[in-house]
C-alpha cells in the first residue's frame, strides 16, 4: 500500500468506529506518529491532509523540525520527557501528551514562563498500573492535575494513556474505558479544568479506544510501515 492508501484506510477505520460509537468521525483527530520516518514522510503525509504529528524523542524532532512544519499543523510530544529537555522541547510542541509528575509539571511552567507562552498538557495516567511504565496512577492524577492548574503557563486539555502490548485489542478496552471514567470522575472534582482530550490508542486497538471515547489516536505503524 502507498502512503496515502494507509492514510485513506486509517481514515475509513476511524469513521467507521466513531459511527458505531454514535460519535462524528470528525471528532476523532489523527496523529501520525513519525518517529520512525524522515521529514520526507511527514511532508508528504501533510500534503495528503494529515496535520497532526507525533515525536517521542526531543532531539529527533529538534532535528526533523528545524524547519516548522505549516501553522495549520500541529505537533505532539508523546514520549518520555526529561525535565533538562524541556528548554528545547518548549517551543518545538504544540502539546505536551505525557506529563506524569510534578517535577515536568513545574519544569514545563517555569519554560512557559520564559517564553511568556502557555504550554499545552495532557496528564500521562498508567491506567493498567503496568510496572515501570510512563504515566502517573490513577490515584494520583487528581493531584497533578491540580498542579497543572496552579501553573499560569500552563493548560491542561486532558489524559492520555498508552495501553499494554496485547494480541487481542478487546483486552485493553477496560484501560480505555478506566481513563474516560477518570476524566469524568476529575471533571466533577476540578469543575474549573477542560478536560476534552482523551488521547488514547495507536495501530492495533484504536478502533476500540474510538469506542470508548478517544479523541485522538496516535497511529505510527498503520501510517508509516510498509
Ligand atoms: C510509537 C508510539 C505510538 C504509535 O505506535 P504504533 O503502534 O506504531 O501505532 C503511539 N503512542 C506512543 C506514546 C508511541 O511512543
């Protein structure tokens, strides 16, 4: 398959999803996740309509992104970040999806500060509680989410999460399912935090975390690979 048939397939999956999720394929946004590509791939996904991307490496996108992509795309920060990253890390990405504690919180607050701009964040939650995993436990995103919201620099548009490896994409809908549950259960505690972004499911279960809620899905492999 060509480059814009994977897209057009991903496409019609996502669609079709959100259909029997009554939900409007429009309210899912795509991320093509292009850590393993070169700049070539993402220019010419973004010819072909993509416009969200996904990096998990601060010195690959430093160096894949020198020259900014267009204003109408966005780019996303989806991997480990080390707080003596984010200096070069700030101005590169449009949103933050893996903040999972306090120390990145107040790291990402003081380069908002600096560059007297608002960084936007996403709280990282481990919902399967899979040892040494990125993201914060379910028990203590309500306190880092607090923290995101006495930051000034700093806006908080949701969770995400990274499901375990599984063969079958119906064992992890309980993961999807548990982070819908805890956006609600913050947006009743913290009434003043908009909570709309739930980022969640990549190439193999996107279409059952499209049926538990995602609005965005980050794809790498059913974009990228042959
Ligand atoms: C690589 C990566 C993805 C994309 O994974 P695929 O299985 O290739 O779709 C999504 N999210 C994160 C955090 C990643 O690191």
């Amino acid at each position: 398959m060509t480059l814009a048939q994977r897209i057009e397939e991903v496409q019609r999956t996502v669609a079709r999803a959100a259909r029997r999720a009554g939900r409007e394929p429009n309210d899912v946004t795509i991320i093509g996740v292009c850590k393993t590509v070169d700049r070539d791939q993402v220019d010419a996904a973004y010819a072909l309509g993509l416009r969200h991307f996904g990096e998990n490496r601060v010195q690959d996108a430093a160096r894949k992104f020198a020259s900014p992509l267009a204003d109408d795309a966005e780019l996303h920060m989806i991997g480990q970040l080390q707080t003596n990253k984010v200096r070069v890390a700030a101005p590169l990405f449009d949103l933050f999806q893996s903040v999972d504690r306090p120390s990145l919180i107040d790291a990402l607050e003081r380069e908002g500060e600096r560059l007297a701009r608002r960084l936007k964040v996403l709280v990282q939650v481990n919902v399967a509680g899979e040892a040494q995993k990125a993201g914060c436990g379910i028990d203590a995103a309500p306190a880092l989410l607090a923290r995101v919201l006495e930051s000034p620099h700093l806006a908080i548009s949701g969770l995400m999460t990274i499901a375990p490896l599984v063969t079958d994409p119906e064992q992890v809908r309980a993961v999807f399912h548990g982070l819908r549950k805890l956006r609600d259960e913050l947006c009743r505690s913290h009434p003043d935090a908009t909570l709309d972004v739930l980022s969640m499911g990549m190439s193999d279960d996107y279409a059952v975390a499209i049926e538990e809620g995602a609005t965005h899905v980050r794809i790498g492999r059913a974009i990228f690979q042959d």
